[in-house]
C-alpha cells in the first residue's frame, strides 16, 4: 500500500483529508529549548505565571499583548522537544504553536546576530545514508508518522505562508531596532554590520556539526540555511496534531568562518535567544489582530 503523501506539511495538502487541520480558540502555543533562551520571555511577557501539575515539564501561562500564550521549556534535542510540545498540546490545545532560540548557519554568509525564519523543516539525516538508501531502491529518510489511521510521509514541512510573511515582515523590523550583534563570536574579519533576516530551510539534528565539510555537505544536499536540535521535530509533531508551525531562530555562531570559544557558548546562545523572543512575542501578539494563521 502507498503510503500517503502530506502535502503542503502543516496545513492539509492535496492528498491530506479536508478539514485536518485543528481550528482551535486557544492560546499560542511557544517551545524554547534552554534557560538561557527562555529568560528574555519573563521581561516580554512580565506577567508570567508557572502552570502547576505538568509533571516535570516547566510549563508557563501569560499574555503577549491581548493573546494567551503558553511556554514550555523542553531542554534542547528532539525526544525533550517533542514530549514537552506533546504535554503543552495536551494541556492548553493551541491554536498555534511558535518556536524560537539559538541555530548555527550553514550558508557561509549567515553572521552571528542573523534571523532566519523557517520556511520549510527537514531533518538532516546524513547524505551518505540517503544516498545508500537510493542505491538500494529504498525512499530517502524523511518524516514519517501516523495519522488518522494511516502512516504519513513527506520530505519536507512548509510553514503557513500568511504566517510565513507576517513573521518576515515582523523579524525585519525588529532586527532593524536592535542594531549590530553584540555578543561573542563574531567572525575575524569581517566588519560589523546589523542583522539581516532570511527565510528559507531549517534543518535538524540531533547533534551539533561544526566540521567544516560536513557542514557543507549538508547544505548542498539540503539547501539549509541553518541548524538547530528542535525544529523539524517540533514541526512533526504539529503536522500530526495539524497545528500551523512556524520557527524563528538567530544565528549564534557560523562555525564556517570560525568556531565559537566553548566559554562563549552560553553568552551566544543567550544574545541570540533575546532576538529570537523579541520576533516570536510580536507574531503571538499580531495573532488576534490579524486572525488565524
């Protein structure tokens, strides 16, 4: 039996059924991975309160201007991503889920301080596997879970693309009021300039590439603009629920033009987490005002 495409990823496709996508009333849904790129969310939304009873998922409730939002804190790597985003579906059933943080680029000119918003997710199994996989007659690894009974596949996720502008739009004038990056890692070299903002490819792993030829390997396989360990995850679990899914990530380092100082890692991390909040609170916020992604 053939197993069925999804379409256009995280809205029902051509051959996804009609009306699978939830239509829900309830708050926007927001996953960030680490401490480090949650802190800017407690000034960006400072009535936040702790949501008692999640077991041990760190769980928070608030508003992002007139709408409802709910965060988790999941840890980094797919299984925490996909679990905390799982118990936060579970419990407020969001009518949008947001993801944002740190990456590290793969497209060479991608600085630290840059903002790529997710277009597309994919996860970056590596192409030598892919390519055996071919050989051997067998459908490159892609996303792959059940569905309303049946099992589901696509190479790719999409974004919505009202959601899609509407975040573009937003992250360029954030970034045009938060001037040049001011945290570690800027490459020898190269002058300081302000952020700039892609949109386009997500990929990730669970793991952290930094050398160089697999870096580039990956972006020609892929077309990837950067990496991180959540996005494509997170973007799986909300095709299956048929939740829309957007990522918004800020490069912390380009390990193509120089690695990042293992004691600058945190900082980076950080800086880049507080342009990530500072996008992802406003697309919260716009939700109600502009209706339903």
């Amino acid at each position: 039996m053939k197993t069925p495409e999804i379409g256009v990823g995280l809205r029902p496709g051509p051959t996804t059924p009609p009306g699978a996508t939830i239509v829900s009333d309830g708050p926007v849904g927001i996953v960030v991975p680490m401490e480090e790129e949650f802190l800017p969310w407690r000034s960006l939304v400072p009535d936040l309160e702790k949501v008692a009873g999640c077991g041990p998922w760190e769980l928070f409730e608030g508003y992002a201007g007139s709408q409802p939002v709910a965060i988790v804190v999941s840890d980094c790597g797919p299984v925490n991503a996909a679990a905390a985003l799982e118990r936060l579906i579970v419990r407020f059933a969001p009518a949008l889920v947001l993801s944002g943080g740190s990456a590290g680029a793969h497209d060479p000119e991608l600085l630290p301080g840059d903002v790529v918003v997710g277009s597309r997710y994919r996860i970056l199994f590596p192409p030598s596997h892919q390519e055996e996989r071919r050989r051997l007659g067998r459908h490159p690894k892609g996303f792959r879970f059940r569905r309303d009974g049946e099992r589901r596949h696509a190479e790719l996720l999409e974004a919505p693309r009202d959601l899609l502008a509407r975040a573009v739009a937003t992250g360029e004038e954030e970034l045009g009021l938060l001037g040049p990056w001011t945290g570690p890692g800027w490459p020898a070299g190269i002058e300081h300039r302000p952020g700039r903002l892609r949109a386009g490819l997500i990929g990730s792993a669970d793991t952290w590439t930094t050398r160089e030829e697999e870096l580039r390997e990956l972006r020609a396989s892929y077309g990837s603009l950067c990496e991180d360990m959540e996005s494509a995850y997170l973007a799986q679990l909300s095709a299956l629920h048929g939740i829309p899914f957007l990522s918004v990530r800020t490069m912390s380092n380009n390990e193509l033009l120089g690695p990042l100082a293992p004691h600058d890692t945190a900082e980076a991390i950080s800086a880049a987490g507080r342009r990530s909040a500072r996008v992802l609170v406003r697309i919260a916020a716009d939700r109600k005002r502009t209706g339903p992604a």
